[in-house]
C-alpha cells in the first residue's frame, strides 16, 4: 500500500485491533472439551478456517456436523453464549494490541472517520471496545448477528462514503468477502507465522505498524 489517502477505515476487531484470535481459538476448545478430543480438534479447524463468523453460526455448525444432536433452543444458544462470553471477554480487554493499530487509530480519528465491523455480538463488541478506551476513535462499532457486508454497507450509506476510497482492514475471509461485495479497498492482517487465508493478489501485512508509518508521513 503505496499511498494513504482514505475517506474512511473500516476495522475488524479480533486479530486487527487487538491479538485476541487465539483467545476465541482456546475458548472453542476448552467450550467443547467434554465431548472429547476429537470434537475440541473438529471444532477449532472450523474455527480457525471461518474468522469472521459469527459465533451463533459455529454453534449450530458443531451441534448439527460434529456432535449429532437436535438444533440448539434459543435458551441453549443463549447459554453457550453467556459461557462463551465468561471465557473471553476479560481477556480479550486484557489482550496486546496488534502493533501498529492504536498508532494508527489515534492518527486517523484526527482526520477521517473510522468504523468497527466484527463478528463479535454487538453488546459484547461495545462493552470490550469502551473498556478498553477505544469507543471516542469510532464513528460506530457494530458486530453480530449482523452480516460483515451488511455492517459495511450500512456505514457506506449512513456516512455517504465513497467504496473506492473506504479500506477495509480484516484477518478472514469474511472480512474480505464483506468489502468485495460492497466494493471497498481491502488489506488483510495475517498474524506471522499463520496460513494465509486470502487470495494470492490480496496484499497482506503483518501488523499494521507499517500503515501506521505510512499514515503519518507528509
């Protein structure tokens, strides 16, 4: 990314704001641990290879695909998604940030507007970006159940912005899926040492250090 010249910035949360991937990753695991190794192994391949997803989707992915019992009730849904929440949400406050991200924030707030769109539930997305002291950077913060491309077009439409001169910055598939299909410019973090989920014309950083860099220069 040669140039910085953006309208706006939309970012995912989870392993673009905050190194918080293999927090999710432990907590599917540990969730899912009494059905046995082969399941916790099922469950974390699934997992890893549908960043993005929401965690309702993977819920009913695992209850129907791997442990072969009847859909999940809401009341059961909703359980799985208070213990999952229990696992996560102090920890993901608590994670580093990915390098490069709070610089980069605090330099563009000054100078565009700037959105969150995660698979995160949204209540629990807003409770996690405030408490980590990030809330006055975003325009908005939205997350699940809405669909990454929804949230996307939502703000496209809400702010008036331009696609072509949106960037939309994620570490999955859907994040990527999201800004094609609402025509936005696209960079994709992968963590070092991680497969590269993209297509090979995607550009790719390790961290967003070098955007930083980039943003602030004359």
């Amino acid at each position: 990314m040669r140039n910085f010249d953006w309208q706006a910035i939309i970012f995912d949360f989870d392993g673009v704001v905050v190194e918080s991937g293999k927090i999710k990753t432990q907590a599917f695991a540990d969730l899912y641990r009494p059905y046995g190794e082969d399941v916790v192994a099922k469950v974390v391949q699934f997992h890893n290879q549908n960043g993005g997803m929401s965690r309702y989707h993977k819920f009913r992915h695992f209850q129907q695909h791997y442990l072969h019992k009847a859909p999940l009730t809401k009341a059961e849904e909703k359980q799985l998604d208070i213990r999952f929440s229990e696992l996560v949400v102090e920890a993901v406050i608590a994670a580093d940030p990915v390098p490069g991200a709070l610089e980069l924030i605090r330099q563009q707030a000054e100078k565009i507007p700037l959105f969150v769109a995660s698979g995160t539930p949204d209540s629990e997305l807003k409770i996690i970006v405030e408490r980590r002291g990030l809330a006055p950077y975003f325009k908005a913060v939205h997350g699940a159940p809405a669909l990454k491309k929804t949230i996307i077009a939502e703000f496209l439409s809400t702010y008036r912005l331009n696609p072509s001169s949106v960037l939309m910055i994620g570490d999955a598939i859907a994040d990527w899926e999201g800004a094609q299909a609402n025509n936005t410019a696209f960079l994709g973090r992968v963590f070092p040492g991680d497969p590269n989920p993209f297509p090979a014309h995607i550009e790719i950083v390790p961290d967003l250090r070098g955007l930083a860099d980039l943003s602030n220069s004359p």
